[in-house]
C-alpha cells in the first residue's frame, strides 16, 4: 500500500545511511583529487581519507551483514537487504581502486575528461544516498524512482563521455604506455557510474515490489 512505513527493526535504515554517506564522501575525495592532481601533497591526503572512508564502510556492510543473520523481521526481502549493502561496498570498493590506479600509474597529468567522469560518479553517488534516505517510507516511492531514472541518464552520460574521451586518447596521444594507463582509468571511472546504476536497480525493484 502506497504511503505505508517499512519495518525498521535491526536499524538497517540507518545503517544503509551511514554507508551512503560515505560513498558520496569518497566520491568527494576523488574528485578533488583528480582536480588537484599536480599538487603532491593533495594526492596522498585525497588517498589517505578515501581508504580511511572505505575502511569505514566496509564495518558498516560487516554490521549489517551480522544485523541480517540476527534480525527475524527484515526491511524488506533478505536477499534484497544483503545485495544492496554489498553492491553499495562496490561502489567504494572502485572508488578506491581508482585513487590507488591514479597513483600506482604514475600518470603525470589528468585529462579533462577524467575529472568530468569522476563528477559524473559523484552526481550518482548523491543521488544513491538521497534514494536510500526516502527507503523507509513508501511514500516517496515516486521521488525514489525519478532518482534512479536520473542515476540511469547520468550512466549514460558517462558511458558517451567515455568513449569520446577513448576516442581522443587513441587520436592524439603519442605515448603508448600513457595511453594504455589512462585507458584504464577511464575504463575504471565509468565502471563507477555503473556500479551506481546496479544500487539503484536494486532500490528500484525494492520500491515495486513493496509500493
């Protein structure tokens, strides 16, 4: 019934929020790494607090994965509640593995379209954690909804950056090995939105099956 509450035991709604916030903050990091890239001192703080965020939300999936084997009454599906908070882990899972690629390449300047792909996964992570935020009540199933859509569109949007960004690195540069090591950072970045997009099919199915 459309406006009903969902059940709250076992605080997952709060655990799902303290994960979402923290994805958007490592999406935070990672862009102004990408921005201030030259500046040394920049790059190894921007990868300090995203592998300190990472490790935090990995105790939070850890928690709720322990919450989901104790907890008799579930949100909503327990299947659902254990793919969600670990397609979430994902999402910062990649953010971090993009920070540490960033660096282990030792890539000496970061194109435009990198830093436009890392704000376009920056914009679905926002989106992901206002979509988690209205889970508890039905009520905002439309709102809910109209976010995936746009977390849909912005993966899209990413997917055609990507290409023209693949496009104009096999054009114009001339060294093959920074090419190859931009090509997977690229590759990485529009993984990011991807992993974004599976959250939100699943808060998208989670939604039509209990509206």
């Amino acid at each position: 019934m459309l406006g009903r509450l969902m059940p709250r035991e076992g605080r997952f709604f709060d655990l799902f929020n303290q994960h979402a916030d923290r994805i958007v903050d490592g999406a935070h990091h990672l862009v102004h790494l990408m921005q201030h890239f030259q500046d040394q001192a920049v790059r190894e703080r921007e990868l300090e607090a995203i592998d300190e965020i990472e490790k935090s939300a990995d105790k939070i999936t850890h928690e709720t994965v322990s919450l989901l084997h104790k907890t008799f009454i579930t949100p909503f599906n327990r299947d659902d509640v254990h793919l969600l908070i670990s397609r979430m882990d994902d999402i910062l899972d990649l953010t971090q593995d993009v920070a540490e690629s960033v660096m282990l390449y030792d890539i000496q300047v970061i194109p435009n379209e990198a830093v436009q792909l890392a704000s376009l996964a920056q914009m679905c992570a926002e989106r992901v954690r206002a979509a988690v935020s209205m889970l508890p009540s039905m009520a905002h199933a439309d709102s809910i909804l109209k976010l995936c859509v746009e977390i849909d569109q912005l993966e899209s949007d990413a997917d055609r950056l990507m290409r023209a960004a693949m496009s104009k690195l096999f054009r114009d540069e001339p060294d093959v090995r920074q090419l190859i090591k931009l090509k997977a950072i690229y590759e990485l970045l529009e993984t990011l939105t991807d992993r974004c997009e599976d959250v939100a099919n699943i808060i998208e199915g989670v939604v039509l099956e209990n509206a």
